[in-house]
C-alpha cells in the first residue's frame, strides 16, 4: 500500500537546520488516540488552536503506525 502522507521533507520547519520533532505529552496523546482510533477502525477529531502543530502531530504519529 503507497502512503497518502506527504513526504516528511515537507513538514513544518523540519527544513530548518537542526530542527527536529520532540516528543510532548500532547504528542503522545495524540499518537495513543490515532492508534485507537485505527484499531477501532473509527474516525475522532484533532483539535486546538491554529499553529499548535495538529498537523504535524497526525502526520508524524500516522508515519510511524502505519
């Protein structure tokens, strides 16, 4: 199966030298409830406010379980 995620050269400031994702408790929620929700087979909702790094998070997390 092709991932449908976008290459992650293209992640939010991972162009920049140096940078990095760093694990956060949010980060690791987010990653435990993707992974639930896949298991489940089932749909949820990432929400917050715009530029906290929803995106990056479900990308980052979806990389790595799928």
């Amino acid at each position: 199966m092709t991932s449908q995620l976008p290459p992650r050269e293209t992640d939010h400031y991972t162009q920049l030298v140096e940078a990095a994702v760093v694990t956060t408790r949010a980060l690791l929620a987010a990653r435990e409830n993707i992974a639930d929700t896949i298991e489940a087979r089932a749909m949820m909702c990432l929400h917050g406010p715009a530029g906290v790094g929803k995106t990056l998070a479900a990308n980052v997390c979806l990389r790595e379980l799928v």
